[in-house]
C-alpha cells in the first residue's frame, strides 16, 4: 500500500497493519468473532466472558443487518452500537484482569493475553459504525484473494521473482476490474496499446462519476 496510504484498512489482526492509524483501520469482525468463539470454548470465566462477547456481537449485527436492509435508521444503529461498545469493552476489561489460577491457568492467560491485546486496538473495532460505506469484515478481499490461493495450489506458483510479479499484477488488474463489472480483456488491449505507443496506461481507478453514483445509491 506504501507509507502515503490515505484510505481506509480493513483487516485483520496482524502486526504486519500496525502502522495504520486506528482511526483509518476497521478490524474483521469475522475475525473477532473467532477469537471470541476460542474464549468460549474454555471453562470457567473464559467461557462466561467468551459467551458475553459473542451475545453482544450477534446483537450488535442483528443491528447492522437491519441498517442494511432499510428497517433501521444509521443513528438509531449508533445509538445501539454505542451502548454495545461499552458491554464488550467492560467485558474485555474483565478478562484483561483474569489471574491465572491453579487448575486452569493456561486458559487464563490465553484469555487475558488476547483481551489486552484486543484493547489495544479497541477503537478499531467500530470504525464501520461512524464512517459510511465501511464494511465490519473484510470479507469481499478474501474473496478477490481466493482465485490466487487456488492457482498457487495447483501450480505450485511461480518459478522466478519476474514470474510472481507478474502473476501478482495480472491477478491485481483482473480482480480490480471485476468488482467494477469492467472487461478485461478491452482493457488488456488498451494497456497494451498504450505501451506500444509510450503513453499512460489506463486507470484502475473507478472513474469519478462512477464513485458519486455508487455513494448516492448508498446513501
């Protein structure tokens, strides 16, 4: 993405995104909801915090749902979201808190460990609640990624660093334009063109009329 990055990160927990400021990052709630799930699984007051969590975040996208098919208004949603941010921060406060204790403390600590460390990015976790046209999960770029897992399992990849370059452009420019419902082989023809002639290759970028029509139909 490089340093001059200005938009908007939604991922997943790795270290690899911490670079990115809270404020421009929205964590995966697919993702969440695993961990929230492991805590679950566990006994004592790991399963009683991990099942808090995941009855605030099943209400919290029995919401999203709604604001998704119209029965729910935006700022009704950040009404309701708001209190749920408090329940699950208080709830992951508690388990920041849990003390190993004889029997069960490798449970414990995961427990704790995971909590602390989800407070710390915390205010990532609600950036689709303020900021219109966010996704909670990232999803869609699972997706768009999945072709490239299958054709690297069944070709074993490339056999040189030119090879996955190009393999990783290729990929980049067909799933780009898919999502925009653009044809890639007419733009193929006139990126090549362009480099017959020694001119700019056409943009990957949406044209702007395209961007205003598609936030209208959001809004």
């Amino acid at each position: 993405m490089g340093a001059a990055f200005a938009g908007i990160l939604i991922s997943d927990r790795w270290n690899g995104y911490n670079w990115v400021s809270r404020l421009k990052r929205q964590l995966c709630w697919a993702h969440l909801q695993r961990e929230f799930q492991k805590m679950a699984e566990r006994s004592g007051e790991s399963q009683r915090i991990g099942q808090a969590l995941l009855a605030e975040e099943s209400q919290l996208f029995h919401y999203w749902h709604r604001v998704r098919d119209g029965t729910l208004a935006r700022s009704s949603f950040r009404l309701y979201a708001g209190r749920i941010r408090q329940r699950i921060k208080r709830l992951l406060a508690e388990g920041a808190a849990y003390a190993p204790r004889r029997g069960d403390a490798s449970e414990r600590a995961r427990t704790s460990r995971r909590c602390r460390e989800l407070l710390k990015v915390e205010e990532a976790m609600w950036l689709f609640i303020r900021v219109a046209g966010v996704e909670p999960t990232n999803n869609a770029a699972e997706r768009a990624i999945r072709p490239a897992v299958l054709w690297r399992r069944t070709s074993f990849g490339a056999q040189s660093a030119e090879g996955g370059e190009f393999v990783a452009r290729m990929l980049t420019v067909v799933m780009t334009l898919r999502a925009q419902q653009r044809n890639v082989l007419e733009y193929m023809t006139r990126a090549c063109h362009a480099a017959r002639q020694n001119i700019a290759a056409p943009s990957l970028l949406p044209k702007l009329s395209d961007i205003e029509g598609h936030q209208l139909l959001a809004a």
